[in-house]
C-alpha cells in the first residue's frame, strides 16, 4: 500500500509539474531461434612445407554460409560451408618455381557464444571441428584434412532481421590457404 502511495504521488508530481509520461514498452522484440550469415572471405594465404618442396599460398578470396541456431545464454551451433581460392607457388631444390589455382572447400560445426555488448553490438567467440578438401591441379595436390577452427568477431544489428557481421579465423590445419577474414549479412528468421 505504501509503494502505490509513493508511485501515484510521484506520478502526480511529475504530471502537475508539466512532465510528460512515456509509455511502457508493449512488446519487445526476441531474435528467431534460426539464422543464416551470408558472407565474403579472404585469405591472406600461408607458406608450408609440402614433403620435399615449400608450397606458397597468395592471398585469396571466396565465400561462405553459416546456418545456426540459438540455444540460450548466448550459445549457439553452427554449421558453416566456405569456398576460397588463391594462387599456389611451388619451390623445390629440383626444379624452376611451378604455379597453381588453389581451391579449398571447408565444412565446419562450431558452438558460437555471443556476448552483447548493447542492443546492437555483440562480441562473439567459436570453436569448432573442420573438414578441408584442397586442391591444386597444376601441381598435382589433393588433399583432405581434419582440424580445430578458432574464430573471433563482432555483429552489429541494423534492424530486427539482419545484422552486419565481422570475423577472423585460424584454422589448426597446415595449409597455403592461411587464416579467414570474413564480412556479411546474417538474417535473422521469423
């Protein structure tokens, strides 16, 4: 009894003193549980040692789709596809440097945690375990392999369905694609 007291004088003290009152929020708005990032790539490329020769791997670009679902607190899975190409160089003891068209097509489940900064901006870590499938035809590589993936980024909301996304990625396998730097659009489902 006491609190309405206090609440209906304040009221009429703020109302007979020329203020306005705001309305409460209705409704708010919750993000779908299922989402889909479109999103851009390039690779900063990579030398390794390949057996007896040194594989350098140029910067690069391609694309990628992430198709996640939110689980709570933060989480959520993904399963993530990308495409990336650069140009692959050759250098043996043997013989003249030999060039190649690198292509790798990665697949990847991660478990993604999103710290919201605001109601716009959220910081993002993830995890996950990666198939890569390399190939440079000219030089006779193809190669399939296993890893850990590492990611970092930041996604800002521009309405209730899309939100601008920023990445980075480091992969544990050795290969001349390198690291992932990522730009893109998720959609949030209704």
């Amino acid at each position: 009894m006491q609190k309405s007291l206090i609440v209906a004088m304040a009221l009429c003290t703020h109302i007979f003193g020329g203020g306005e009152i705001e309305p409460l929020p209705t409704s708010h708005h919750t993000e779908s549980d299922f989402y889909m990032v479109t999103k851009a790539l390039h690779i900063p490329g990579k030398e390794i040692n390949h057996g007896h020769a040194i594989l350098e791997g140029n910067r690069g670009y391609g694309f990628g789709i992430d198709i996640g679902y939110r689980l709570g607190h933060g989480f959520a899975i993904e399963y993530d596809f990308s495409y990336a190409k650069n140009t692959i160089t050759q250098h043996t003891h043997e013989h003249p440097a030999k060039e190649g068209d690198g292509t790798y097509l990665t697949s990847t489940i991660d478990i993604v945690y999103v710290y919201e900064l605001t109601h716009t901006l959220g910081l993002f870590a993830k995890i996950g375990y990666e198939y890569e499938r390399e190939e440079v035809e000219a030089l006779g590589i193809d190669n399939s392999d296993y890893g850990t993936v590492y990611g970092l980024g930041a996604e800002i909301a521009i309405n209730h369905d899309y939100k601008f996304l920023l990445e980075y990625e480091h992969s544990s396998i050795e290969s001349p694609r390198g690291d992932s730097y990522f730009m893109g659009l998720m959609y949030n489902f209704n």
